[in-house]
C-alpha cells in the first residue's frame, strides 16, 4: 500500500474514489511549516538560512502521515502542480524525513485535473520533487518575510495606524492610491453633441449626430457652451438634408480565448459583483471535486483532446454551423513556465451548468462562466454587417452620420459574451432601410451637455488586469493581495470599486517618499523576472536575495533616526497639491478657514489614522479628512460645510467634514449651545448620497417606534456606538442594516427584542437558529447562530465566528465542519466537545481555514496570516525580539504576511 497526501479532504476524498482500497489518502491541511514571526527566521548573515516551525495545527496531520508509513512503504505527494504546491511536498518531504529515511520511497506526482484518467496517469509517472521550484518558492518567502519583519516595524514605529508593508501589497495599494489622487485632482471640462431624430421617405424613424459644422469636422471639444450649441441646433434645423452616402461593411467578432486565473477572477467581478477571494473558492472547491482543471494558471492552451469534446458538444448543442473548420489554438504568453499549466476549463465537456450537482450558488456561477467560456472559445465566429449613412445639406455646410448594425449569424454569441469594465459606446442599432440621394425629413434636433470623466475607480477586476499588465504579482497572488489591503483596512470596497482609506494614503506617501524604489512598478515587475529565472534553474536564489538585502537593509537603516514629526512633513509637503488644492479666490489653501491666522497641517489621531488640523490649535479647532468626501464631485466641506436646507423649525442642516468623518448637524454653535446636535454618518452612507430628508431622519433618532405591548414601557430604534439598535428598558438588540432602523415597526422589534432577550441569563427559550445545516459526523446539529459580534457557527459547546466574507445564507455544510474543526482544535468550549471534533472522518471532513486558505489563495503570502498565530502562541518565543526591535513583537502578524 501507499500513503498519498495531498492539501485537502475535499480534495483527499474526490481522489480516493480513483484509487481504491490500495491506497491510504490524507490531508495536510496546507503548509505544514512556515517561518516564525522572530527575528534569525531568514539568517541575513549566515547565506540567508531558513528557519522552519511546525505549526501546532499542523502536528497531528504530520503525525497521522507518521503512523500511516508504519505500515506502507511508499509516500505519494500529490499536492497541487504549482510552485506552491511543489514547496507543500518539499516541506512535508523534510517534516517526514525521520520516518522516510529506513527503505521509504518518496514520488511525487501531479494532474492538472482531478479525474480518474488524470489521477491514473500521474500515479503511473511520479518525479523527484522539483528543487528549482521550491528554491523559486524559498526565494520568494524570504523575501516576502525580509520586506514584511522589517519594514512593517518601521511603518509602526514612525507612521502611528500603520498595520504592514509588503512586496506586492504595497504596490498594489500605490495603484489605487495614484488613481484616487487623479480623480481628485481632475477638473471637468464641458463639451455639447447634438443629435437630429430624422425620418426616412418610408416613415421610419433613426437617429444621426452632428459630425460636421460650418464646413469643418467637428472635433470633440469644438461645441463647448450652450451658446454654441443653440447655434449648431439652428444650423441643422435651417437646412434640408439628403443622404450623401451608405455604406455596408461585413464584419466579423471572433471568440475570447478560454479562462486563465486572472481573466476568470475579472469576469467574476464584472458579471456578479464577486471578489477574487470568493471567486478562487469556489473554483478550488469545482477543482477538488473533479468539475475543472486546476484554477491558478497563467496558460491559455487546451489539451488536444479536450479541444475535440469542445467541438463535439457544440456540434450536438448547437449544430455543425456553429463548429469552426478547424480547431482554434491559443498562443500561451505565459512569462513564467512553471505556471504555464493548461487553461482553466471543465473536465467534462457535456457537463452543462444545470447538471452539476454542486449545491453552493458561487460554485454553479463560476461553473456556468468556465462551461461557456470554454464552449465559446472553440464556436465559429459572430458575422455582422455594420451600415454607416452619411447626411450632407445642399451648401455642404452641415453633415450628419448615423451608425448601425446587424447580427447575420450570432457564432459565439449564442452562449457567451464578455462582460466589460466599462462602456465601449458600440452602436448595436438597426438602421432602417435608405438609399443615396433620398431627403429625409427633421422629426426633432436636440443639443446634449457632457462633461469629460475622471478615470474611473479600480474595481478588483480592473485592478488585477492592471497588476498582470505590469508584470506585478502573480496568479497564485492576485486574490490574497486584494484581499489583504482591504483586511488592513487600507482600502474599502463601495458599490465594488476600491477607495483607498486615509490609513492607505499614509503609508503610500510614506513609502514614496523613504523607500520608492521598493514601490515602483518596474522594480517589482523586474523583481518578479528575476524570480522566474530562479524557477527556470537560469539564477541562483541566494544571489537575488543578496542583492536585495544589500540595499533594502541599508535603506531600513537609513529610518532609524526619523522623528515622527519629520515623517509628518515630509507627507505633508509631498500630498499638499491634493491636501491644499488652489483657492478660487487665489488666497493661499493653507491658511485656515475658520480662525483665519493658522496654518493647516497633516496631524495625527488617537485612532491611528490623521487629519488636517490648524496650527492655532486649542485655540482653533478647525479639522477635516485628508480626503475630501465627494472626491468625484470636489465637495468640499471645510469650515461651515454644505448646507442641506433648514428644517420645520426654520434651523439649518448642513453636512460636515470632522476628525472621525463627515457628520450632519442642526443648527450652528452658540456660547449658550456650543455642541449643536450632530449625528455621523453610518457605514456605507457616503456624503454624496445625503440630502436635507436623510439628514433630518439621521438627527431625528433615536426613533421612537411605540409602547410595548407587554409593559407599555417606549421601544426605540437608533444608531449607537456598536451599530444599528432597537432598545427596550435597558435591552439593546442589534439590527442587521442601518437602514432598517427607520422602517422597523413594533412587530419586528418585539421579535428582535424578543431572540436577544432569550439568549441573556438563561432566560426564555434559545434563539432561533438561522439556518440548519444537518447532522454533524459526531452527532448533534450543525446550526447558523444570530448573535451580538455577529452570526457563528454553533455544534454542542463549540462557536465558531463566521469569517466577514462568508454570508450565513451561502455558507455550506462542510464549509461549517471546517470552522467547527479549526475552532475546537483551538480550544473550543467544554472538553468533551474539543476532544469530539476530530473523533471521525478526519481526513475526510475536517477541512480548517488553514487548508483553505493554502489552497483557494495558493501562496505563501495566503497562508502566513495563520501560521505565526500558532507559533506566537507561547511567551517566551517573543521575548528575543523585544531586545532587537522593542516594538516589531506586538504586531508579529502583519510584518510577515503577504507577498
């Protein structure tokens, strides 16, 4: 018999059914060691050495792999066929080397789908492990701890709220940043079209624009007031029209190439709103369960034979007109070899959507988009005619153009088309018929105000394509860096475009301005090439990291003797452009607004982040945001802020920029009322969406509901310190949604009241649960739990938070079992539970964050967030670095975490 291990039970399982009772499969739950969060984990002096820790979690897999080699001579590394999963099988090859050394066999094989054949044929072909893809991975890991142990001490020591600095991470956040600066320094300009509704000699009405004024081709910019507008209207209006020309061009769309990582991760986002988190996910959990081929590929390329099920299944679907003459071949423009690996695509072709038995709804929608996709990249191509009616009046004064088109055979089109970023203004209108020389007749000339656009905010799908554009990060790195900067609350997520946080704009001007080099793109991306050629065996490893370390280090030391007031100005000057934007009166954007003497400044808050404040303070307490709210609209409310109207009693609402955010207030201040009432502006209420009613509904509360029809005692809806509320006597009950708080009748908050009152003291019957998942593998129910940090997980005496990104309405079964097992191999409740967890089906079932977040996000960057927590778990691991770097063991997490 053999052992054969790979990252995950689901995974462990989907192979199991292929290699029957021959073979024993388990799981290692991800990374079995990593680096601990201290200093001499990556020896600078002594060429760069690694030390390695067994993470806690990870000891009972290792010793289950232990045990099962007592009996079998042969161990299987079946981890995923990428650098990272190559580095999982160097690490348990080490971890394992006491047991495997008295007459063991070690192989290693890899499949790129999870199929009986795929599975079969790698089983008949095993490997050595590849050193050059675990020195590419070392190379990497070393680097990603080297930038993050020590420039995030840094970031703490010298820029207060700062969390963490990293490789990629740090990059990535200066794209957005750089955007959102744009943005704000953007300056509207106004420009006018107009456009004829005009009617044929047959009464059939289209539309045509202006192309031509006063002889000459207009340009976009040559109508810029209402003024000339009205006159262009009048030209048109006093003139007739015939058709100069029509012309017809056939044309032809072709197929989008199928799925790689990034381009599956972008069209998640544009099509459902999904991040690249939730996106990897779900496609890791269709790869272990056999439905695709492997998720985390930069390869565009199809297997021969995979192409061919393609072309059969459109010829049965769809019939043999939709089936290109010859197959269609994609050109891989992979940089880097050892990701290079097929296309996403599924491994059953006649797997349509509606057949797949997975129950989760991110798994059947990124299911559907790869299906089609893949379908759609080898069907014939779309066939259209695109018509163009040029109208001219008799002094050739005037010209008019009309554009169109006609679908003459959809090809593709019938079962794909890509979403787009933004709107590429194609004309899909059907012109009616017309013919040259005929006049048509003037139904109606409108004139149409624009103004230009800023450059649009990064969404995560516009952000990754950017990042794969300048070579920045890598497939297995895309989800975990997006998701990082917004977990450091660096950048927020709004109707899915990423805003940076002051917190973000800090650190990048922090980091432009004392480590630029380390932040440009060309570096990063010129750092990236040098690690491929560590993968393709062309560069030694310890030469990358010492000349990196050569000059980051001296650029660490070169901080040691900044103050943080220094720091401060050095921001200051370097964001004053877009901190102290130009007065329209010409007066200097500097002075303060309120007292008129002091000066504005970059500050910085208690709660980490900063402000702009005056220098008169106590005197003047006048502050704002660094960023103005309403970036796109340049509002701007400093000093008195925006007045929204007054109220019934005649007081003025105005909205506010203050120290913690924009806030509403009723009234002004007076020596009699120096704190007017003043209510901030809920999570996810942006300035730009308050008017005069919001305001008034926001300063109103709390609301008072009713009596209750128990005691008659008030029942009263508000926001409070923790979030929306209803209260009754001295109970508080959360509500799930701000907005809830202004249309909750009594009988919901009796029921509110209600479910939080049975789960105080004992009292009453338990909350309901929100959903009920089915019987757990131990016994007892697996249920979906309301509660006051919000919902968990609860079986027995075991709670278990629900991550943010998790919805208790999607979570699945062995979703719940996953964080049931990570909690209670933590230390859950009671000791009769803890020692339950795992009794049955551990390999099979019990699948923790650990695992999860190794293999849906694939990189180290990924898994460090996990590990140091174990590792740092006993005090004295963290005394020797308080010696060397007094502050860098209070926040051993973020210093080490991403790539």
């Amino acid at each position: 018999m053999a052992v054969v291990v790979v990252e995950s039970p689901a995974k462990a399982k989907t192979i199991n059914k292929y290699l029957g009772p021959d073979y024993t499969v388990l799981a290692s739950f991800g990374h079995v060691r990593d680096l601990p969060p201290k200093d001499g984990s990556v020896d600078t002096d002594n060429g760069f050495e690694m030390l390695w820790e067994i993470a806690a979690d990870s000891k009972k897999h290792i010793r289950a792999i232990t045990e099962a080699l007592k009996t079998d001579d042969t161990l299987i590394l079946a981890t995923d066929p990428d650098r990272e999963g190559e580095a999982i099988s160097w690490h348990l090859q080490e971890a394992l080397a006491s047991s495997i050394k008295k007459g063991k066999t070690v192989r290693r094989v890899t499949f790129n789908a999870i199929t009986k054949a795929a599975v079969t044929e790698a089983m008949a072909n095993p490997r050595e492990v590849d050193m050059e893809l675990v020195q590419a991975y070392l190379a990497r890991r070393a680097l990603d701890y080297l930038v993050g142990f020590n420039l995030s001490p840094v970031l703490w020591r010298k820029l207060p709220g700062a969390k963490s600095a990293g490789r990629v991470q740090s990059v990535c956040l200066r794209l957005i940043v750089e955007r959102e600066m744009e943005i704000e320094a953007f300056r509207a300009r106004e420009y006018w079209t107009v456009t004829a509704t005009l009617q044929t000699p047959r009464g059939q009405e289209f539309e045509a624009k202006l192309t031509v004024l006063g002889g000459k081709k207009l340009d976009k910019f040559d109508i810029p007031t209402t003024e000339a507008a009205e006159i262009a209207v009048q030209a048109v209006t006093s003139r007739d029209l015939t058709v100069k020309a029509v012309e017809s061009k056939p044309a032809t769309r072709n197929p989008y190439p199928p799925f790689m990582t990034s381009t599956l991760q972008q069209e998640a986002s544009r099509k459902f709103g999904m991040g690249a988190k939730a996106c990897m996910s779900a496609a890791q959990r269709l790869y272990e369960a056999g439905y695709i081929t492997y998720m985390r590929t930069d390869g565009i390329d199809m297997a021969p034979e995979a192409v061919m099920a393609a072309r059969a299944e459109i010829k049965d679907r769809f019939g043999p007109t939709y089936v290109p003459d010859s197959p269609r071949m994609y050109k891989n423009k992979a940089k880097n070899a050892q990701e290079a690996h097929e296309c996403i695509r599924p491994t059953e072709m006649s797997l349509s959507p509606d057949k797949l038995k997975a129950t989760e709804t991110d798994q059947k929608r990124i299911y559907d988009l790869i299906w089609k996709r893949t379908l759609a990249s080898q069907m014939a191509a779309a066939r259209m005619e695109r018509t163009t009616v040029d109208l001219v009046s008799r002094d050739a004064q005037v010209e008019l153009r009309a554009t169109g088109q006609v679908m003459m055979f959809d090809g593709f089109l019938k079962i794909y088309d890509e979403g787009r970023d933004e709107d590429d203004g194609e004309d899909s209108a059907r012109l009616p018929q017309i013919m040259q020389g005929e006049a048509v007749d003037k139904r109606a000339i409108a004139p149409e105000q624009h103004f230009t656009q800023p450059p649009p905010r990064y969404t995560e799908a516009t952000l990754v394509k950017r990042m794969e554009e300048l070579g920045i990060g890598r497939p297995s790195t895309y989800a975990s860096i997006v998701t990082t900067i917004q977990d450091r609350e660096y950048v927020r997520k709004d109707k899915n475009r990423l805003i940076p946080e002051d917190k973000g704009r800090l650190v990048t001007a922090f980091l432009t301005n004392f480590f630029r080099r380390y932040v440009e793109y060309d570096f990063t991306a010129d750092l990236e090439g040098e690690l491929d050629d560590i993968t393709n065996g062309s560069r030694d490893y310890k030469d990358v990291l010492a000349r990196f370390w050569r000059d980051f280090s001296a650029a660490i030391a070169e901080t040691a003797d900044l103050r943080i007031t220094e720091v401060l100005e050095r921001i200051d000057d370097f964001l004053a452009p877009h901190l102290y934007p130009a007065r329209e009166d010409g007066t200097d954007p500097r002075v303060c607004p309120t007292c008129g003497k002091g000066r504005l400044n970059l500050k910085t808050a208690r709660s980490g982040g900063a402000f702009i404040g005056c220098s008169n303070y106590p005197d003047c307490r006048y502050t704002r945001p660094i960023s103005q709210p309403g970036g796109e609209e340049g509002m701007n409310l400093s000093g008195d802020g925006k007045l929204l109207g007054h109220d019934e009693a005649g007081l003025p609402i105005s909205l506010r920029a203050g120290r913690f955010g924009p806030y509403v207030q009723r009234g002004e201040a007076t020596a009699e009322a120096p704190k007017p009432p003043r209510s901030s502006l809920p999570k996810g209420w942006s300035p730009e969406s308050i008017d005069l009613p919001r305001a008034i509904l926001l300063l109103d509360l709390p609301r008072l509901i009713g009596t209750h029809p128990e005691d008659g005692a008030p029942v009263e809806a508000g926001i409070g310190r923790f979030g929306p509320y209803v209260k009754h006597n001295s109970t508080y009950a959360n509500l799930p949604e701000v907005d809830e708080v202004f249309i909750i009748g009594m009988n919901r908050a009796v029921e509110v009241l209600a479910q939080k009152f049975s789960r105080g003291a004992g009292r009453g019957a338990a909350a309901a649960p929100l959903r009920e998942l089915g019987e757990h593998p131990s016994g007892g129910p697996l249920q979906v739990m309301p509660g006051r940090y919000g919902p968990y997980i609860k079986w027995g005496k075991v709670n278990a938070t629900l991550p943010k990104e998790m919805e208790p309405e999607s979570i699945t079964f062995d979703e719940a079992l996953e964080l049931v097992a990570a909690k209670a191999s933590k230390g859950g409740k009671g000791k009769t539970t803890k020692a339950k967890a795992p009794a049955k089906k551990p390999a099979a079932k019990k699948a923790p964050a650990k695992a999860k977040a190794a293999a849906a996000d694939g990189d180290a960057a990924t898994k460090a967030p996990a590990k140091p927590k174990a590792a740092a778990k006993p005090k004295a691991a963290a005394k020797p670095k308080a010696a060397a770097k007094p502050k860098a063991p209070a926040k051993p997490k973020p210093a080490a975490t991403e790539d």
